[in-house]
C-alpha cells in the first residue's frame, strides 16, 4: 500500500510478524531482523566471520519465504565477502568512489569506507550559509538542517545547536531577530569549527595546524567586530589608508 501514512507501520508488523515463526529455528537471525532493520536496511555485526555468515545466510532464508529477498550485502571483512560469493550468496558490488580507489557504500544514506571501516558525515551544506547577513533564529534552525546525521554521529558537535535554539525560544526571540551578544558569540564558537575549510580547498582528512590557526583567528576576528564594532572599522579603515601611502 504505497501512498498511505500506515505503510510504514503496516511493512514492519508484517514482517515482526512473519519473523517470529522462525525465532526457535534461526534465533539470532531473527533478533537481529527484529532489532536491526530500519526501514529497509539491516544493521549488524557479529563477532566473528563463521558467526556473521550464518546469521546473514539464515536471515536471508527467513526474509526469502516471505518474498523479500536481501540484497546488496556487505561488510569490513574481505574474507566474510568472499565467503558469500563463493556460496553463491548475494554480496554488493564494491566500488571506488570518484575514481580515487576508495571502496564506499552507504548505510542510511552515509557513506561508509567499508575498507578501513569509517563513516563520513557531509557538512558541507553548512557553508552555503550567508554569513554577510546578521545572524537570527532562522538561520540557526538552517543550520540544524543542513547536517544529515540520523544515526546521532555527531550528537556532541550538533547539541550545542539545539541547546541554543532552545535558548533563542525561552528568550521569545522572533525569526529575523538578531542575535543577542551573548548567543552569537556561542554560535561563533559553534560554527568556526567548519569554517576553517573553505568550499574550494581540495585537502581532505583531517584539518592541519595551519586551517586551525585561521580558524581561532577568525572567530577572534568575528568577535571582536561584534563587540567593538566601531574600534574594528577604524582599525580597518587604518590599515587601508596604509597600503594606499606611496613609497
């Protein structure tokens, strides 16, 4: 029943339903249908190769009496995969991702280095932002919804946000208030984090010593132009007048 709100709701009984005849057979398998399956992808792990076999083999055993075959297995272990097609069992096509020889998947919509075994959550969305304007409530909340993170990877980074959008509501802040001295230098703090990056810089991995210090001199900078908005135009506008002296 495609189209209908209850669908949601009505794929997951009818498969609680149908697992729960295979639980005494196959009881792994089924409590991690049972407590893993998200829609439609299954999440799992086990602790060793022999045991994740089976339980990918008996889940597939159970799924396909029901009609809905698992497909686009994969997993961190070569070993596991290779044990799938040589019996014949369906595995994912691993694949290089832009052509730079990194095996990737995506597990809920995230890539997954499935080789060295590592997700990659894209904040990039976060620059798109127009930092030109004065900073409000309504941008905060875009903020939010620019990090796609439904598994709660970056909950200590993105709390901070929601924590101040609570704020901004105790405060009875409209949308296209500014923000207060106070909360804005907690959103500088907030936000620096990804702003040392610029949209064009090809270096990826983790940031160097150098991105670092711009970004500490840019929230320093960011601050001091909110609280001494005067001194910082003068200051400036000193600058300018120097570079335009003759030798």
């Amino acid at each position: 029943m495609f189209g209908v709100n209850v669908s949601p709701f009505l794929l997951s009984a009818t498969i609680k339903h149908h697992i729960e005849k295979y639980r005494e057979q196959y009881p792994a398998a089924t409590e991690m249908l049972d407590t893993c399956l998200y829609v439609d992808d299954v999440i799992s792990g086990a602790d060793d190769i022999s045991q994740a076999f089976k339980i990918s083999k008996d889940a597939d055993t159970i799924m396909k009496d029901a009609s809905m075959k698992l497909r686009k297995w994969n997993s961190n272990d070569q070993a596991l995969m290779k044990t799938r097609e040589y019996e014949g069992l369906e595995t994912h096509p691993r694949h290089s991702e832009n052509n730079s020889g990194v095996q990737s998947s995506k597990v809920l919509g995230i890539p997954w280095n499935v080789i060295h075994d590592y997700f990659t959550i894209d904040v990039k969305g976060l620059l798109e932002l127009d930092t030109s304007k004065p900073v409000t409530k309504r941008i905060v909340l875009q903020s939010a919804g620019k990090i796609y993170d439904p598994v709660g990877f970056l909950s200590p980074y993105t709390i901070k946000l929601k924590c101040l959008l609570q704020e901004l509501w105790l405060r009875k802040l409209a949308w296209d208030d500014e923000l207060p001295p106070d909360i804005y230098a907690t959103w500088l703090r907030w936000r620096f984090i990804h702003n040392c990056r610029t949209r064009s810089a090809k270096i990826k991995g983790p940031l160097t010593s150098q991105e670092v210090s711009y970004a500490e001199n840019w929230l320093i900078r960011s601050l001091h132009e909110k609280e001494f908005p005067e001194e910082m135009r003068k200051l400036l506008a000193g600058k300018k007048k120097e570079k335009q002296v003759p030798e």
